[in-house]
C-alpha cells in the first residue's frame, strides 16, 4: 500500500499529470450536464456528428500549419452546431438525416486532407491519435489547460443560470415556447455549448470516443434516479469519477486514455444497470 501510494505520489509530481486530471475533470463535468439534457431530447448523436466536424476541422488547421489549432476548430464547430439545429427544423432534412450528413461528409473530407497535404511520416498514428485521443492529454500546456478552465466555467455558469429554462425545453418544447420561453434561442444555446464540448474533448478521449462521455453517465444516472434534478448531479458526480479513474489508470499501465475512460464509464453503466434492476425487485417485493 505505501508503494502504491509513493508510486502516485511521484506521477502527480509532474506537472502535465496535473493538467491531465485538471482538464479531464473539467471536460468530464461540462459534457456530463449537457449529457442529460442530449439524452432527454433523443439528439444524444450530435455530440457524435459534432465530433466528426471537429476532426474535420482540425484537419484544415494541421494542413495550414496552424499553431492554434482551436482558433479555427472551435468556430466551425460551433458554425455546424448551428447549421444541424436549423436543418433539424427542417421538414425536408430530419435531424437525424443532418448530422449523419454533415459528420460523414467532415470526416471524409478531414481524412482526404491530410492523405493529399501530410507531411507526417506517421499518418495513421497521427489520425489514430485524434480519433481515439491516444495521450494527447497529457501533452497539454499551460496556456491550453487555461482556456479548457474559462471555457468550462463559462459551461457550467451557462448551464446554472438558465437551469429552469434548460430544464422547460428539454420536456415540453411546445409548452415552454407557449409559455412565452423563446425555445429556438435555448436551443441555439445549448447547440453552441455542445460544439465547445466537443472541441475541448477531443484532446481528452478523441473525436470518435465523445459520444460515450456525453451518454453513458448520463444513461447510468437513469438507472437510479427519476427526477432531471438527480440524475444531473449524479451524472457529474459519476462522469468525473470515471475520469479521474481512466486517466490514473492509463498513466499507470500505458494504455490509451481515450479508451481506458470509455470503459471507466461502461463499467458504471452496468454496475448501475445491477444496482437499477436490483433495486427495482426489491421495491416490487
């Protein structure tokens, strides 16, 4: 026990370690909030669209030799976040039909990208490492590990301060606009969150592994609890465990950090799954 305890002792020693947990607890709680809402409204895929853009994205800035990357990541993503919400308005594009259009088209386009431009002598480690995040979140640098904590701040004061507004269009859109809640402007919002999520996820787990922290600790939540209220601290709660989980065991045994937090959070979903159905026996008893 003492050398297990010295052995982690000496990693939180070194600084990147410190901005890994920093950053992947921020990432994990942002995604996490809006993980319930995605899941409630049945659109829990644009996180995985979203991603697809983002990689697309990212393909631009690496071909233009870009040094920060997210200045050019982050607003087409927020741009496409836009342009699925308005072409899920439409009645001839579904919103289903739009994010598989969209996400397909910037992931083959990202991929064509960097074939024709690569000056990598490594391209498939390079597009593995974006994909599935390998460890790029634990090659973070200061300057970065600031702007993923304004922007993870600014999420979650978002999400505070228009909780009931939030909470209204998630159940009964139809209801909160009678209301007199302007539902198209909160879900303009909400798409613009998500699109920061994603892009500030992507160094953690990879474009095509943040659908899963998005959609399991919210799933997992709802294994035990009913109330929005709940199952959203819970989520938070869970998806920042599992975090912290992943990213301590990934920088012990050397596996990928993307993958090892996936299945953090699989192995919560069915460890809550049991707990759900065992505690639903007991109650009809």
């Amino acid at each position: 026990m003492t050398n297990f305890i010295e052995e982690f002792s000496m990693y939180f020693s070194f600084p990147f370690v410190r901005y890994a947990l920093i950053v992947g607890v921020l990432i994990s709680l942002c995604s996490s909030l809006l993980g319930v809402t995605l899941v409630l409204k049945r659109f829990s895929f644009i996180g995985d669209g979203l991603s697809h853009v983002a990689f697309g994205a990212l393909s631009i800035a690496t071909v233009l030799k870009l040094n920060n990357s997210m200045l050019l990541v982050l607003p087409i993503t927020i741009l496409c976040a836009i342009v699925i919400l308005a072409a899920g308005n439409n009645t001839k594009i579904k919103g289903d039909a739009a994010i598989a259009m969209i996400s397909v088209s910037a992931l083959g386009f990202g991929y064509l990208l960097v074939n024709i431009f690569s000056a990598s002598s490594n391209l498939s480690g390079d597009v593995c490492t974006t994909l599935f995040g390998s460890t790029s979140i634990l090659t973070l640098t200061k300057s970065e590990v600031y702007l993923c904590a304004v922007l993870s701040v600014l999420v979650v004061a978002v999400f505070v301060i228009f909780y009931n507004k939030i909470f209204a269009i998630t159940f009964d859109e139809d209801f909160a606009t009678s209301s007199g809640t302007n539902a198209k402007a909160y879900n303009l919002m909400l798409a613009v969150i998500i699109a920061v999520i994603i892009v500030l996820a992507m160094n953690l787990v990879g474009s095509l592994l943040i659908s899963a922290l998005i959609i399991f600790p919210a799933l997992s939540a709802m294994r035990l609890f009913r109330s929005f209220l709940s199952v959203t601290i819970c989520s938070a709660i869970l998806s920042v465990v599992c975090s912290i989980i992943g990213l301590l065991v990934s920088i012990v045994a050397g596996t990928p950090v993307g993958s090892t937090i996936v299945a953090a959070d699989l192995a919560a979903f069915i460890l809550f799954c049991a707990a759900g159905h065992i505690r639903k026996r007991f109650t009809n008893q």
